[in-house]
C-alpha cells in the first residue's frame, strides 16, 4: 500500500521539497497510518513535450546529477542547485526507509527535446538521439549508487515518457542501467501501452517487476473494478493512430485506462493499482465504509495492492503552478501549516482501511474527537455521506477517462442542447453531448440518451440508470447535509480552521451531489423530447436544468473568497479557475433549451401511456432494484471443463441471463439465458471457454416481470458491494 507525492512544477513544488522540518512530520504520519510505501515522482508536470514553460525537473536526471563521461546539463541551473537537490532525495529516501517504509523512485519522462516551446524556464543540453539510451541507462545506474535507500524505480513507458512506443532497445538499454547497480531494485512499469515484448524486456533483466494499471481511468469510482471498458477503448482496427502512441491508442488502447489483460494465473509479475486524481483534487473527503470496500478489491485476483496519488498530485501543472497557498486557499484562515495536514482525515481513513478492512472505528474517530470534540460523529456522517458523491458521477456518466479534461469537483459544463457550444469535451462519443455520454462502465450502466430510449419503448432494463444514479446523489447528498447541521449544534469553536475546512467541503460535495442529479434527470427529460417531441418533457427538462443552475450558484459563491479565484491544475481553462466560472457556459445551455420550448406549440391531446410512464421515472426517486435471489460462488473451475452455475430467484422471476467474461479488458461480455426448474435457473460456461489463464468474472441479469429488472449480486444497500462473482482455476 503506497501513497505517491508528484513534483510537477517549480513554483509550488520546491518549498515542500526542500522542506527538512515537513518530511519527518510527513513521514511518521505515513508510518503511522500503516503505508509501506512512499512513492516521489518526477517527470508527469506535462504529458507531452510541447508548449513546455516549466521544464524543472521534467527530464530529471540532469536536475540532480551530472553523469560522467557525457556533458548534459540544465544550462539555467546552478550546480549548486543541482548538488542540492540531490542531497535533497537522499535525504528524502533515507527519512523514509528509516520508518519502515519502501522508497519508490517514479521517473515518468524520458524525453529531453521541448516542442514548439519558445519561452520554457529550463531545457536539455548535451542530448542526441545517438545518446540517448546510453545517457539514460548510465543516468539512472548513477543516481540508484547515489541514493541507496531507494528500493524502486517507476517507469512511464508509454508515449507520455517522450519515447515512441515499441521502442524496445530503448527500454531495454535503461532496463539495464537499474539491472546493474549492484543491488536488487524493483521495477515498476506505468501500464498504459503495455505490450508482452515490453513484459519480456523488463522480465529478463531477473529483477522482481510490477506493472501498475490504473483504477476507474485517471479517476476514482465507486467501490469495485468496472465491469466493462468504454466503447471507446475498444482498439478499432481501422484507427489511425500517431507514432508516439501507435500501441495504447491502437491495438493495445483497452489497457489504456484499466487492468486490461495484466490478471492471468500465470504472470511473471505484480499488479499495483493506481488511483489517479482526476475525480476530486481539493476537498476533503473519508468514508470508512467505502474505503474498507476499496481496499477487498486491491487483492482483485491476485493483485498486490494500491497506490494512491495524494490529493493535491496535479497541483499546479504544465506551468501553472502559483505562488502561495497549494490547497487553493485565499482565506489565510483556512490554511493548514503544511498542505498534507488538510488531509489527515482521508489519510488517515485511507491507510488504514487498506492495511485492514476490519480496523476498530475507534482508530479513525479519535482524531475526529481531537479536532472536533462534542460533534465527532455527525462530522463522521457528514463526511461519509459527502465522500460517495463523486465517485457515483464518475461512474454512471465518464464524460472523459482522463484527468487533464473531465474534473467533476471543480466541472466545466457539458451542453445538453448544442454540443458545438463551449464543449472540450473530445474523449466521448459522437455527437458529444451530455445525454450521449458513456458510463465509465457500460457494462453495468446505461447513458442517459440510452436510457430514455428504454423507457419510451417500455423495457425493462437490468442496467442502473443516471436516475438511479441521481436517486443516490440526493440521497447522500441530504444525509450530508442533516449531518452538518447536526455538527454545527455541537461545535463549540466554530472558527478552528478544522472545522471551516471541513463544512465548506462537506456543503461543496452535497452541492456537487445535486447540481448532478438534476442535470441527470434534466438530462434524460431532454432526450424524451428530442426523441418525442414531446413539450411537457422539454418542459420539466427545464426545470430540472435551472434548479440544477441554481445549485451550482450557491455552492459557487459559498467558495467565494475562501478558494483563491484562480485553482490551477493545468494551463486550460477547464483546469483552472473558480467555481464561478463556470456559470456562464451553464446559463448559455439554458438559454439555448429555453429557445427550443419557446418555438413549440402548445401541447395537444393526452400524451401516450409509454410518455407519461418514461417522464414519471424521469423524475422519481429510486429505490434499489429489489432483487431476491440466492447463488452459491464456485471455489474454483477446471480448465478445459464446462463450469455448471445455479441460481434461485422467487416465483414472480419471469427470466434469468447469465453475463460471463474472462477477466480481461480485451475481451466483451458474453451472455446465455438460463434454463428454468421451478425457482431454479441453471446454465453453464462452456469448456470451449474455460481453457483460459484468465479468472472469470460473471453476474446474472433478472427479470421480474411488470417492469422490474436488475443486476445480481448487484451493489447491495451500500452500494459498495462486488457486483459480479469472480471464480478462479484450480
């Protein structure tokens, strides 16, 4: 279990770096908190090597050493600077080590040539393709004799690093350079792109090897591994893809963004998760629940853990680093003494529940006491309640895998009318609209566009749907809020920066909670119309699009002058700025939906059965599908052999179809119906597909009859169940 802290920019990144008071506090809280792990990583402050402004520490290796027998070097860095840093890492690593925990190296870039970059702080001299590898290989064997205490080294292997990808020699030359500085050294490969020959190469250097895919893309969702990739993820063999990236955007795009086909029995390597900070970079968030949740998927099938990149990760990137406060605080009353302390909450939550799901409350809620006193446990539900908000967005409405474009704490809107209007919305699919958008697991979810399909044809569908997902946002989102109120009665000190911090996070997320779940059911009303014309739908869609409005201007203006005007997580506009500024592309939409009912006709006549039926779901609230049914998990399944698999359900059950998919990403979903015995459903995986190395992952999808549909084992009430059996071969 690790915790990753990034240095991506020169402005923000340098005083915590060279900070000697911080890294002792830091690290016993890590010791403390049961992480086994430290990861501190250079290179990731861009993705590739155009418009570079800030190149500190991009390329690393000449940021903190010169390596003999080759003249690179940062012309605008000082030697002493240089000689410092250095002295800084060991300092760092050897802190580290002396706690207990592991120090993991991350090396991200291996690009040195900045592209149509005119005004960059800092460049690479000394550096040709003819070098290259070797510079690298001799590089990363000198500063590994340099700094003993790292036990690690994290490569990006993909085109990110700055490398075309099935540049093997290359990889296989700086392979070396760790292979050969006298010690065991772990390598640890980012996943995307990954390929066997890039397997093989890192395998025949006999070093222990871990490949680290992501978990839910560059985000975090809900509980679980997402049953299923987007469509766009599926490699499309007529896809023209660059050289850079010609193996994770083409043939090898379906490990882009998860597991991909890393989990067979028989790999010669471990798999790490990595929880990227694409869902929520600013507000506090812990849920003990959820978290515990998180933490039995980590084991998925043999994985060996998690890897979580700290809140504030991409703070300040591609050059947008600003001076002062790095949590984002205008307020000075707001600030902690060091960004991490804001943090120690979710840290806290986090770590322990990954060292064990089964930890005593009494661990995490004497720090609540501590900070809060008398109202210790509403701050608990609040906090809980407000933590399972985003995720639930990620999950049901992936407008993008990544990180540097989709940013739901801090959303750009995505227009539900016009998606040629004030929309950067480019990885999702065609026409890129809010309705349009993929669940990040389509598997198990369905669009809103998809959705309101279902309901105007009357079918019952086992998928959850975006008012499922808005029943649950409003749901949480009112326990938060009950939960703060109830904490404001019991505060005593109301003006402990612990307390503020807290409040206004908790009232952001329960905001973010309902401005999503009325665009969704807003949303699903619009596609109604458009697929019906139907005036009454545009109507209410209307509606629940102003109320949403309307809740993003509250929670905007209750950051007002507490978050600085300016939060910067990239250089695009859609990566930085205010809450506030995203009004006007929200008002825009509106306008443009506003026009659309003033050109239609009053309504005439009763509206058919299937519209009125399609509209009230629109706009109910939902309870878990109530499925009743009974299975019991084989222990194991022979290779080469049928795999049999029972299931009960009640009287009503109209039918049952068996979902099944080795557990790898490359491969789609395969389904039977089951064949009926009274209450019993039985069918089975056909030997033909159980030769495999892969685990199998199954569910079972039932229909009760009258409209009633679902997925079982499903989420359970918590919504932080499996939803999906896995068996594994003998």
């Amino acid at each position: 279990m690790a915790v990753r802290y990034f240095f991506v920019n020169d402005v923000e990144d340098k005083p915590w770096y060279n900070d000697r008071a911080m890294w002792p506090e830091y690290l016993d809280m890590l010791a403390t908190q049961r992480f086994n792990r430290f990861n501190l990583s250079f290179g990731i402050g861009y993705d590739f090597l155009r418009n570079v402004t800030d190149g500190y520490m991009l390329f690393t290796y000449p940021f903190l050493l010169a390596v003999p027998k080759y003249n690179v070097r940062v012309p605008q860095l000082p030697d002493a600077e240089r000689d410092a840093n250095l002295a800084m890492l060991q300092y760092i690593s050897e802190e580290t080590v002396t706690r207990g925990l592991q120090f993991q190296l991350g090396l991200w870039m291996h690009g040195y040539e900045w592209l149509n970059s005119p005004n960059p702080n800092y460049t690479i001299e000394g550096l040709t393709a003819q070098n290259h590898a070797a510079y690298c290989r001799d590089a990363v064997r000198t500063l590994l004799k340099a700094c003993p205490a790292v036990s690690g080294v994290t490569f990006r292997v993909h085109g990110e690093s700055g490398v075309n990808e099935g540049s093997y020699d290359f990889w296989r030359t700086v392979f070396e350079g760790v292979a050969t500085c006298g010690r065991v050294v772990e390598i640890d490969m980012h996943a995307k792109g990954m390929d066997q020959t890039m397997v093989d190469s890192a395998v025949a250097t006999k070093l222990p090897i871990v490949i680290s895919p992501k978990y839910w893309a560059e985000h975090l969702g809900m509980p679980y591994h997402q049953a299923d990739i987007r469509d766009l993820e599926v490699p499309k063999p007529e896809k023209k893809t660059s050289v850079l990236m010609n193996l994770s955007e083409g043939s090898r795009s379906f490990i882009r963004y998860g597991y991909g086909d890393l989990l067979r029995e028989d790999r010669p390597f471990k798999v790490l998760h990595r929880i990227w900070p694409g869902t929520q970079r600013l507000l506090l968030s812990g849920d003990p629940v959820t978290a515990a949740a998180h933490a039995r998927v980590f084991s998925f099938c043999g994985s060996a853990g998690v890897e979580l990149m700290e809140p504030l990760s991409f703070k300040g990137r591609r050059g947008s680093g600003l001076a002062g406060d790095r949590c984002g605080y205008q307020d000075a009353s707001y600030k902690a003494r060091w960004d991490w302390e804001k943090y120690l909450y979710s840290l806290r939550v986090f770590g322990r529940m990954m060292y064990n799901p089964e930890t005593d409350p009494d661990v995490w809620q004497r720090l609540l006491r501590h900070q809060f006193a008398a109202a210790a446990s509403p701050v608990e539900a609040a906090l809980a309640n407000a933590t399972r908000i985003l995720p639930i967005v990620l999950t049901a409405h992936g407008a993008s895998a990544g990180n540097n474009t989709y940013w739901p704490e801090v959303y750009t809107n995505q227009p539900i009318v016009d998606p040629s209007k004030n929309n950067h919305y480019t990885d999702t699919p065609a026409p890129k609209s809010f309705g349009n958008v993929s669940p990040l697991d389509p598997q198990l979810f369905s669009s809103i566009n998809a959705c309101a399909t279902q309901l105007l044809k009357g079918e019952a569908s086992a998928k959850y749907t975006p008012i499922h997902a808005a029943s649950w946002l409003e749901g949480y989102a009112a326990a938060a809020e009950k939960n703060l109120d109830l904490a404001a009665s019991k505060t005593a000190n109301k003006a402990s920066a612990d307390y503020k911090r807290m409040r206004l996070d908790v009232m952001l997320q329960a905001g973010l909670g309902k401005f999503f779940a009325a665009k969704f059911r807003s949303g699903v009303l619009y596609a109604i119309f458009e697929q019906t014309g139907d005036r009454a739908a545009l109507e209410q869609a209307l509606t629940y699009y102003r109320k949403s409005r309307d809740v993003w201007a509250a929670l905007a203006n209750q950051a007002k002058g507490v978050y600085r005007a300016d939060i910067t997580a990239g250089e695009r506009p859609f990566l930085r700025g205010h809450w506030l500024d995203r009004l006007p592309a929200i008002d825009e939409d509106i306008t443009a939906m506003a026009q659309k009912l003033l050109a239609l006709p009053a309504a005439a006549g009763k509206p058919a059965a299937n519209l009125v039926a399609a509209t009230r779901y629109a706009t109910s609230r939902l309870a878990m599908p109530a499925i009743s049914c009974a299975h019991t998990r084989p222990d194991k399944y022979m290779k080469g052999q049928a795999l049999p698999l029972a299931m009960t359900a009640n009287k009503n059950t109209a039918s049952v179809r068996l979902w099944y998919r080795h557990v790898n990403q490359a491969e789609r979903y395969q389904s039977v119906d089951m064949t009926r015995e009274g209450n019993n459903y039985r069918a089975e995986i056909p030997a033909s597909y159980t030769g495999t190395s892969y685990p199998i992952a199954y569910y079972f999808e039932v229909n009760e009859g009258a409209g009633l549909a679902g997925i079982y084992p499903g989420f359970g009430k918590e919504l932080t169940g499996q939803p999906y059996f896995v068996v594994r071969s003998s």
